[in-house]
C-alpha cells in the first residue's frame, strides 16, 4: 500500500473573510496516520472516532493562484479541535518480543504507550501470528525467569520469541502534534473560533 502524506495550511478570519498565513511543516505530521484519522477518519487502521470526517474545502474557501488541491481535503477550526474530547481510548493490539515485555508491562502499558519496539496490528492488513506465544504462557517463562537470574540478561531462546500484546491509548497520544504545537502556534494569531486548519491528503 501506498504512503499518504498531508499538506497542512492555515487561516485567521478577517473582515473580508479567510486569510491564509504560513504553511505549518512539522515531521510529526509526516505519514502519522493516527493523527489522520482523529482529524479526519483518513488511513484509520484501528477504530477511531474522528473529530470530523472528510468534508471538503470549507464552502467560503478563497483559492488563491498558487492552490494545487488535487486530493481529498477538510478543515478543522481550533476550537473544534480543542473542543475534542482527547480523553477517549481507542484498543490496539501488536507483536512485541519477550525480551522487552517487563518493561512494556511495568512501565508504557499503564500510561497506554507502547514499546517502540511493539509492532502495531492494523486493522486489514494480515500478519503471520503462528510464530506468537499465547500472552499468559510467556509472561509467566518470562516473569519466572527474571525472579530466578536477578541482574543477568535475558537469554536468546527467550528473548526473542513473539507475543501479542493489548492495550487502552487515549487520543491525546495521537493528537500530540495539534494539542502541543500547531494549537500554540495559532493562538498567537487570533481568538479559537477566527483560526481554522484546511489540509490536503495525498
């Protein structure tokens, strides 16, 4: 399958209507198809409700001689986006080898981060699970092991057998670029509801 990738753009409601400022580039938009889908349901690969659907350039949208809006677009204004409720969880599941369980468990599962090194399960696409230990079975070798070597590392035969994971992660972890950078930076350009994103998915 294809990459997607956004084009990002935004404008401050003036007299005469929208005004487009500076692109904003950021490569934590870069293919960050969770944010694609909380923005706009685009390359969902995992359930998540979005803040609205794909619905076009806004109807008083202003193109100027420069456009080139080729693929599907929506726009978003700040205050919808900090209206959202980014409390939500969405369910995800992935692989993860043994090696880096404890560690999973103990620490980015409570938070619903996963490991970097989780392979995440998406939604229509198949994987070859056979490979994988029943979680229960696993964790237990693996529990039983690190309780009788103290300090030592973990063994190769274990380390590296699979297992799949589950876990609850709320929307703000998808939305990290909106809540903590594009959001401060549009504030400095007018009130929430004078201030909209209009992007283009390619």
């Amino acid at each position: 399958m294809m990459g997607c990738s956004m084009e990002l753009w935004a404008e401050v409601r003036a007299t005469d209507g929208w005004n487009k400022t500076a692109a904003f580039v950021h490569d934590d938009l870069f293919q960050n198809y969770d944010c694609f889908a909380v923005m706009a349901g685009v390359r969902d690969y995992h359930g998540y409700e979005p803040i609205f659907r794909l619905r076009g350039a806004p109807p008083d949208y202003r193109p100027c001689e420069y456009d080139d809006v080729r693929g599907p677009t929506s726009w978003l204004t700040a205050a919808e986006i900090m209206a959202f409720d980014w409390t939500k969880m969405v369910h995800k599941t992935g692989i993860l080898k043994a090696l880096f369980l404890p560690y999973w468990w103990k620490y980015n599962r409570p938070c619903g981060r996963p490991d970097s090194e989780v392979t995440e399960i998406r939604q229509g696409e198949s994987y070859d699970l056979g490979g994988c230990r029943p979680f229960d079975d696993i964790f237990a070798e693996v529990e039983a092991w690190e309780q009788n070597n103290p300090g030592r590392s973990m063994p190769k035969s274990l380390g590296e057998q699979k297992v799949v994971i589950e876990w609850d992660e709320p929307y703000s972890i998808a939305g990290q670029y909106l809540l903590t950078t594009l959001l401060p930076q549009m504030w400095r350009l007018g009130k929430p509801d004078d201030l909209r994103i209009v992007f283009e998915f390619s």
